[in-house]
C-alpha cells in the first residue's frame, strides 16, 4: 500500500515536471478585435504544444490585473503573460513575480520599466513607432502622386485619449506632417472617435457638414478608416479622390481595401505576438535566457500586397 | 381607447397655479444651446444651422441637420424605452450590454456567403445561416431583446430586488454572453438587405416615394417609435398605469393594478427598444462588435434625465427624452463644428449632464413652494 503511495507520488512528479508548463495569461480586454487575434493566436500555440494556459480577462481594470497576477502565482504556474491595461501601471506586477521568482512576459503594450525588467521577464511587441510613421508615410507619398503637394487638407481621426498607442499614432502622424517631403500637408481637425466605427462615422458626417475641402483622413486604427469611409460614401463622396489609411490589417479593412475604398493599412501581427509571448514565456520558465525585448515587426499593406494578408489576422 | 378616472379627492381646477409644461424649459435650452453655438460659428465666418456654401442651394446645413438626428437615433431608441422604466420609478443599467448581445446575436444570421468573391471571412456559423431572409436576424434580434426585458422585468416584480441590481445583474451578463457568442471576434459582412435596414430609405418605401430621405433610418424608426410611444404614454391605460406605479407603487396596487405583471410589460419593451437599437446599429455599422453599446445606458439615462424625466419615477415624458437627445446631439455637433479640443468635449458634456438636474430640481422646489 505504502509502495504504491510512494510509487503513484514519484509517478505525479514525473509527470508535472515532463509538462511543467501551467502559464496563466491576463489580457487587458477580451472584447478588443486586435487583442482577441492574440489572445486566439496564443490559445492555439498552446493547445498544439500541450500547454495548459489559463485565460483571464482583466477588463481594463489595473487593479484587477494585479490580483490575477497574485493569484497566479499563488496557484504556482510556471510563468504569467500579462498583456497590460495600463502600460504606466508595470512596475508593481514585475515586482510581484520577481519577488515570487516566477518569469513574467509582457505582451503587445510595452511597459514603462522596460529598461530595468529583471533577466526572467520580457517584453514582445512590435515598435509602436512603426506604424503610425508607417500609415502617414505612405499616405503622403499618395497625396504627392495624386499632385496634390502643393497643398493638402487631412483630418486625423485618434483613438481613446488615454491610450498610449493612440497618442504615439497621432504623434507619428505629426512627425510625418514635419518632414520637408510632406509639409504641405496641413491638418484640418483633429479629434478622437475612441476607436469605434459607429463613433467615427458621426465624427466624419460632422466634418462633412462644415463643408471645408479635404485631401485625405489619417486613422489611428482601420475601424475608424471605416467609419470615415461609410460617412463619406453615404455623403457620396468618391473613394477615389480621398486617401485614406488605417492602422491593424483587420479582414474588414481589407476588404475594404480590395473594394477600393481603404488606401493604406500597417499589418500588425497580432498572432505572431501572441504566439511569441507564449515561445518567450516557455523557454524562461525552462530556465533559458531570451532577449528582453523581442520586437514583431509591422508590414505595410497596400493595394499591391493585400492579397498577402488575407488569411493573417 | 379605455377610459381612467381623473379628477380625484375635489382638487379642483385653478389657473393661477398652471404653469409651463417641463418640456417648454428644456426646448428653451435646446434653442439657447443651439443658438450659442450658431453664434460661435458665425464670429468664425461659418454657421452652425444655415447653409454657408455658395455651390449649394440652401437655407438650412442640411447635413448638420441629418447628422444631428443620426447620431442620436440609436441611443434615442434606447432612452425612450429607459424613459418608460424610470417613469415606472424603476431603472435599466443592462440596455447598453443589451445592445451588444443583441448585435451579435442576430449579425451571425444576417450574414451573407461571399465577400468580394471570397467565403466570407467572418463567418460564425455554417452554410445554413448564410443569406437568410432578412426577417431571420430580425426576429432573432427582436427575440433577445424580449428575454433580456423579460428577465429584467420578472427580477424586478417577483423577486422584488431592487430594479438597480437587477439590471446590473443583466448588464454583466449580457456583456458576457456578447463577448462568448464569437469568442470576441467581431461578427461582419451581412447580406444586402439587412444592410439596407440601416441604409435603405425607409421614408421612401413607407410614403410610396413621396418624400425620401436615403441613410437615414435610425432616425426614422426613431422619430416613428418617438411619435408612437409618446402617444401610448398619453393616452392609453398602459401609460397612466407607469406613471401610477411611478408616483405611489402601494396606491396603484391598492385601486386594482397588476403591478408585476405591468412591470414585466415594461421591461419587456425596454428590452425590445434596445434591440431594435442593436439591429439598426448592426446595419449601419455592417458589424457586430463584443464591445457595442458599451455605456449607451449611460447616455440614454443622461438624455431622459436632461428631458425632465424623475429619477423618483412617475414624472416626465417621451416628449421630454426627445428633447433632452437633441440637446446632447447638439451638443456633440457643435463641438466639433467649432473644432473644440477633444480633451474638453467629455468635460462639458458631463457638466451640461449635472446643470440639467440641478436646475431642474431648483424649479421643482420652487414649484413646490408656490402651490
């Protein structure tokens, strides 16, 4: 009796260490699209590779984040992915799992003490600078070819206030507008649609009724391109005459791309980073060393490419 | 049309205490509100309301006025059935999450097949629910809405937990059913015909083509469902029995009311209202989204409680809720037209929200002391 007793624990031993793998993963939202791309990408990686992933949502919700880290390592997993409701907010989660020795893997949003992550936790994302540069570049290299450089009014649709990538977006768009190539661009109005289509699409119809002439609308992300497109069709504006870019590749921007109303859109990939994170959270559970920033890169979509990103996200 | 009793305990009529229906105040504050930023646009050489373009022929904007009726619709639809709750001295916290399961729901049986010649990227379930009839999501629609209310309603009457749990409980619920039905994916490209819901022009179609007024449904079914409700409200037994349940629950219970039962009925409708919102803005939107609707109960109470209508129950009207819409789509409108910075735009609205209640209740009070 004794024996097997002994015999069944070495066996249970065996067996959690063969697997060793229980990650516990706290996303800042679940009802994100681009955050749900991950979120699925990284689901999948684990179910191929026999890793238990325990999903929670932390509903924008800093201080709920940090109680699901706690409660993850007080249920002993062997790493955390904490994709970060508040990138300002990082410190007291590295904190927490350094001081619980437990590998921490921060995804998508980069946070503030990147600089000084102990050697078991990372960072995976892509370089938020990208994509806003990215979008507006293009953008302008379209007004220029459509003769417009002696002159070009844009409205910049921006994400929520509050977050970081909308404001490093409309930063990027700015710095655009600087450079020598593109200053004839000048900005009409600038205001957030907090993301939404719906939001956008009033925003846009809004603009329409002051009646100024525009050349083009810069959005920090393609739900809002939409938005802005749906307002200036039903206002009958051709598609042809405006230029307009987004930000994420989502299959609906996509499609609005190959209909010819979506100019210019930057392919973040979403399920690259999550299945990094989860490659990331791994191998520093297993004890190895990663890079504390690994970097997924954009890719411009246009056009020309955008057959290549329809079964990506 | 059921007679009621009125005229109750020899109060007679006396002229010297009329005064001005509510509504009057609140479309004074329209008009004031209007006109301050007509002014504002005008100091810019612009103007809010008038045409100022000299390649079209015009007096008014017509597109501000379209957009200021447009962007309100979807939310209005909500606040005139959160209008009749609150009249019922109750109160519904889940429309917004309503909206969203709704949304969902009913997009995943309005999709259609084949998108720029592709299988359609987004689709959630298999062949069978493609390219149904456009009634199907409807119906389906129609159909959440009701469970949801009902839900909300039976709570409310048989449980008797406070109306503002109830609906919490709801509100959560609902959101989460919203984000499992397609694992958070957004839900799009639906056929044409239930594109055209949205898009179509309705005025056309149900004036055989005398007036038309293409894209701009929402506020059709809006002004519809406004002029039909504020006439059930008046004059049938269902709307003198909210505001009974409203001013004295125990009184109305005492001369013979259903009280639950009603209370059912109006939840139920509340939750319809917020369906049809969720159909419309599907439609509008070609999407359903995890996230839609989120804090529309918010602004749908905000517009009936700038509209006069009580957070006590029994006081104020459809009318009023109507109003208090076009004050806040005013209000989004003219914030724009005069490119205030988004930073300030939040904190205004919200200061309008509170001013409208306090004085409000100042004028209450003063009625009070008067009669």
């Amino acid at each position: 009796m004794k024996k097997t007793l002994i015999v069944a624990g070495v066996a249970s031993l065996l067996a959690t260490t063969a697997m060793a793998q229980n990650i516990g993963v706290t996303m800042a939202l679940f009802d994100d699209n681009f955050l749900t791309v991950l979120r699925n990408g990284m689901v999948a990686q684990a179910e191929s590779r026999g890793i238990n992933l325990q999903v929670e949502d932390a509903q924008n919700d800093v201080a709920k984040q940090l109680a699901q880290i706690n409660n993850f390592i007080a249920s002993g997993v062997d790493a955390i992915i904490v994709n970060p409701v508040d990138t300002s907010a990082t410190q007291a989660m590295t904190d927490a799992a350094a001081a619980a020795g437990v590998p921490l893997v921060y995804v998508n949003r980069q946070p503030i003490n990147l600089d000084t992550l102990p050697d078991n936790q990372a960072f995976v994302g892509s370089n938020e600078i990208e994509s806003g540069t990215l979008a507006a570049f293009e953008g302008c290299k379209l007004l220029r070819a459509a003769g417009k450089s002696n002159g070009a009014g844009i409205y910049i649709l921006m994400g929520e206030l509050s977050n970081q990538a909308a404001v490093q977006r409309t930063k990027d768009f700015d710095d655009i507008i600087g450079i020598d190539m593109c200053n004839f661009i000048s900005v009409i109005d600038r205001q957030t649609a907090n993301w939404s289509r719906d939001q956008a699409q009033n925003l846009m119809t809004n603009w329409l009724s002051s009646g100024a002439e525009f050349d083009a609308v810069f959005a920090n992300n393609d739900e809002m391109a939409i938005g802005a497109i749906q307002a200036m069709k039903a206002a009958g504006i051709s598609m042809e005459d405006v230029v307009v870019t987004g930000v994420d590749a989502t299959q609906d921007a996509l499609v609005a791309m190959q209909a010819g109303d979506l100019d210019v859109t930057v392919f973040q990939d979403a399920a690259g980073q999550g299945s990094g994170a989860l490659d990331a959270a791994v191998r520093l559970a297993a004890g190895e060393s990663v890079q504390t920033t690994i970097y997924i890169p954009f890719q411009l979509v246009t056009p020309a490419n955008v057959a290549d990103f329809l079964a990506r996200n | 049309m059921a007679q009621t009793t009125h005229g109750v305990g020899g109060v007679s009529f006396d002229a010297s205490k009329r005064t001005w229906p509510n509504e009057i105040n609140v479309l004074l504050a329209l008009v004031l509100i209007t006109l301050v930023f007509e002014v504002l646009n005008r100091m810019d050489g612009g103007s809010f309301l008038f045409n100022t373009r000299a390649n079209v022929d015009a007096i008014f904007n017509e597109q501000r006025i379209n957009i200021i009726l447009l962007q309100v619709a979807i939310t209005g639809i909500i606040a005139l059935g959160v209008t009749q709750v609150i009249i019922l001295g109750g109160i519904d916290l889940s429309s917004g999450s309503v909206v969203g399961a709704t949304a969902m729901i009913a997009m995943s049986f309005a999709q259609t097949a084949v998108v720029n010649g592709n299988p359609n990227p987004k689709a959630i379930f298999g062949d069978w629910a493609m390219d149904l009839p456009v009634i199907v999501p409807i119906a389906v629609g129609l159909g959440c809405g009701l469970v949801a209310g009902f839900i909300n309603g039976f709570l409310v009457a048989f449980t008797r937990i406070p109306p503002f749990i109830a609906t919490l409980g709801m509100m959560v619920s609902a959101r989460g059913v919203a984000k499992w039905w397609s694992n958070g994916n957004p839900i799009s490209f639906p056929t044409e015909s239930y594109a055209s819901l949205s898009n179509g022009d309705l005025l056309g179609s149900l004036t055989f083509g005398l007036l038309s007024w293409p894209g701009q449904n929402p506020a059709v079914v809006f002004v519809l469902l406004a002029v039909l409700l504020h006439l059930v409200m008046v004059y049938t037994v269902y709307g003198k029995r909210c505001y009974a349940i409203g001013s004295n629950e125990d009184a109305a219970r005492m001369s013979g009311i259903n009280v639950a039962r009603h209370k059912v009925l109006v939840y139920s409708i509340a939750g319809m209202l917020a369906a049809v919102a969720a159909i419309l803005l599907t439609s509008k939107n070609l999407t359903a989204q995890a996230g839609m609707g989120v804090m529309y109960e918010l602004d749908a109470i905000a517009m009936a409680v700038i509209g006069g209508v009580s957070l006590a129950g029994g006081r104020g009207s459809i009318v009023g809720t109507v109003i208090g819409a076009l004050i806040f789509s005013v209000i989004i409108s003219g914030f724009t037209s005069i490119r205030l910075d988004a930073y300030y735009q939040e904190m205004v609205k919200g200061a309008i929200i509170v001013g409208a209640v306090v004085l409000d209740q100042w004028r209450q009070r003063r009625r009070a002391a008067r009669s």
